[in-house]
C-alpha cells in the first residue's frame, strides 16, 4: 500500500518520511487512534515506504521488488502479528486470511476480523506461543530489505503476556522496526508504551471521508456527505453504511416528527407499518426497513438533532454539518422544539436504537416512541433566544 492511496493524515506521512530521510526511524512506535481512521492502512503503507528499494521523497516507488511483495503482504521482512481465536492459536496460522481481510479492508476492525476467523461469541487473543512467535521470527537478521518489520495490530489483546516481548522491543536486533497499531491506549501495558514512541493518529476529516466516498464507492455528494457526518471520523463505518443508508432517511424523520407533533393516532400507526412492511396507503416513499435499516434511521436521526442542538445553542451562528434541505426543516424546527425537549428526544432515540439492536419487537418500540415525541412535543418549549 502506497502512501497516496491513503486518504487524509498528511502531517503524519511527512513527518514519517521526514524521519526516515534522516535517519532517524524509531525502532518501536504505537500508532494510536481511533477505529477506522486509517491508522492501519498509515502503518501499511510506511511499512511498504521502509522496504522499499529506490523510495522517492514523498512514498515508496511502487515498482520495485520490494514494493511488489509487500503489496502483497508477503515481503519476507514483513511480519505480522494479531488477534486470533483458541489458546494456543498464532498469527502464522491464519496468515492467508489476514492477507485478504486487509486487502479488501485495511479500515477493519476486530470484530470483522474474528467474523472472518468464525469466532462466534468467542473472544480474540494474541497468546503466549504467539509471544514465543514474534520473538522467534524476529531473532534473524533482514533477509532482503534493509529492515525487518513487525507490524503488531491491537496490541490491546496481547493482555499481561505483553511482558514477554518488552525486551526484544527494548533491544531489538539492529533495523527491527515494531509498529503496535493501537485504538485504546489505556488497555497497552505501560511497560510496553514506555517503550515504544507515540504517533497519535486524529479522526478523519469529515469531508475527506466524502470524497472518498465519491470516488471509491461512487456515491453521490449528498449522500457520501450525510453519510460522512453520520460516522465521525471511522471510515470502516462508513464503507458499511452504503447499502444501509435509505436517501429517504430525511423525509422519513421529518414525516415522523410531523404524525408525533399532530399526535393522530391512524397517522401515527401508519408510519410505523410503512417503516417495518414498507406499505403507507398515501405515501410511497416508505421502504420496508430490516432491523439494520432502523437503527441507521435512528443514528441518522440522533444526528439530525445533534446538529439542530448546535444550531439552536449558537444562535445560527455555529457552523452545523446539515444539507440545505435539512437545515431548512431544521430552521423552522427552531420555534417548536426547546432544548429540553431535545434532550429528551435524543435519550429517547438512543434507547430506542438499544433495544431495536436486542431485537426488541419494532412495531411496538416505534409505536411507543411515537406517544411518548408526542407528549414531549406538545409540551411548552424551553427555546434558546
């Protein structure tokens, strides 16, 4: 994986580059952030960018033997190292899975990942004869390249038995390079963050996830860009809500709002059957809606009245990451909804989403939230001046 094809994190590439211009490559370092912010695909490509033959000043050159084999992930410097399931499960043993799992994905996240390895309800590790592993493969010098790698992801999972590797990453053999890709510091022995050198990987820019959306996935702008905000920064999440997110996630709140503040029973029941059945006898664009389906519908509406609490608290003059149609409804929402009913409101989604996500029966859950937006709604507001 090349640098290029890495979206976003242009400081951090720079300044990877820079060190390795001078010299001056850390021999241990913890790539730290967030799910599905690229911390993996950074450390794949600076992984390539290492071994690399004839690297440019910006990235890898991409032609080079090197290159070629560690697109592949099967540069023989280049080792890896990760959860697996059993107790006496190593990496190695799963190794051509893991090759197509971040080929296809390098923005996973572990559940995927164990999905992948048909975990069940089991949880991951990296185990003792894992350990035993990592130190084994790399007590032998580089075979090709000028360094030898061992890219540890989530190093959370190695547990107490992280102890076992603090001397080899204290003193490695000479052009050992770890690189621990981590998304909860707090769960990282602090033997082992003591010794290793902190890259903090920030969140996804929300319209650099967009773009990257447009292009890689062919969205249109309106719905790469809902999407984007939908996600906060994890591009992982975003991948998956593709096929989940209906376009008419908009309508479909604003309609509901609008049958809850009239508070009609008929109104009420009917919007409910055309999100679970998908048939509405005047309305047709109404989709019927799997478990899945409705729980973006309620992040999507989280979202909405997120935004349409900044909008209210700032006086509109908070910048709000909501489309001109939304901001519109938003807008003339001002006047009937005060913010403590919003606060209730957005308690309510959330639980809501709880319990559709424990397969709590959705006709009656929705049904339910519906009187209860109807008495909040109806009740005097408390609006922000």
């Amino acid at each position: 994986m090349l640098f290029k094809e890495v979206f976003g994190h242009e400081k951090i590439k720079t300044h990877l580059i820079e060190s390795f211009h001078a010299d001056r490559t850390a021999h241990a370092q913890i790539f730290l952030g967030k799910e599905g912010n690229g911390a993996l695909a950074l450390a794949l490509a600076y992984a390539q960018f290492l071994l690399c033959e004839q690297p440019s000043e910006q990235d890898a050159c991409g032609t080079c033997s090197a290159c070629r084999k560690t697109s592949k992930y099967v540069h023989p410097d280049l080792h890896f190292s990760y959860p697996t399931v059993g107790s006496k499960a190593i990496s190695t043993h799963f190794i051509k899975e893991w090759r197509a799992a971040i080929t296809e994905n390098p923005y996973l996240n572990a559940n995927q990942w164990l999905e992948q390895l048909g975990a069940d309800n089991k949880q991951g590790n990296i185990t003792k004869d894992e350990c035993v592993s990592i130190v084994q493969r790399l007590s032998y010098k580089a075979l090709e390249g000028k360094f030898k790698i061992m890219l540890l992801w989530l190093p959370e999972y190695l547990g107490k038995e992280g102890n076992r590797l603090l001397k080899l990453i204290e003193e490695p053999r000479p052009n050992t390079v770890f690189l621990l890709i981590s998304e909860e510091e707090g769960k990282i022995l602090n033997t082992i963050l003591s010794r290793c050198q902190l890259v903090t990987i920030p969140r996804l820019e929300d319209d650099l996830i967009a773009t990257a959306l447009e292009k890689n996935q062919q969205l249109s702008p309106e719905k790469a860009q809902t999407i984007a905000y939908l996600v906060e920064g994890n591009y992982n999440k975003a991948q998956t809500l593709i096929d989940d997110m209906d376009d008419n996630n908009a309508l479909l709140f604003v309609d509901w709002l609008r049958a809850c503040y009239q508070g009609k029973p008929k109104e009420m029941v009917q919007w409910v059957e055309g999100i679970v059945s998908g048939k509405h006898p005047q309305k047709e664009f109404f989709t019927k809606m799997g478990r899945k389906d409705q729980v973006v519908f309620l992040q999507y509406a989280l979202y909405f009245l997120k935004e349409f609490l900044s909008l209210q608290l700032g006086g509109g003059q908070l910048k709000v990451r909501l489309q001109k149609s939304e901001l519109s409804t938003a807008q003339n929402m001002l006047k009937v909804i005060g913010i403590d009913q919003l606060q209730e409101l957005i308690t309510l989604f959330d639980e809501t989403a709880f319990h559709v996500e424990r397969n709590g029966n959705p006709r009656i859950l929705f049904l339910d939230v519906s009187i209860k937006v109807h008495h909040i709604l109806r009740r005097p507001t408390l609006v922000v001046q």
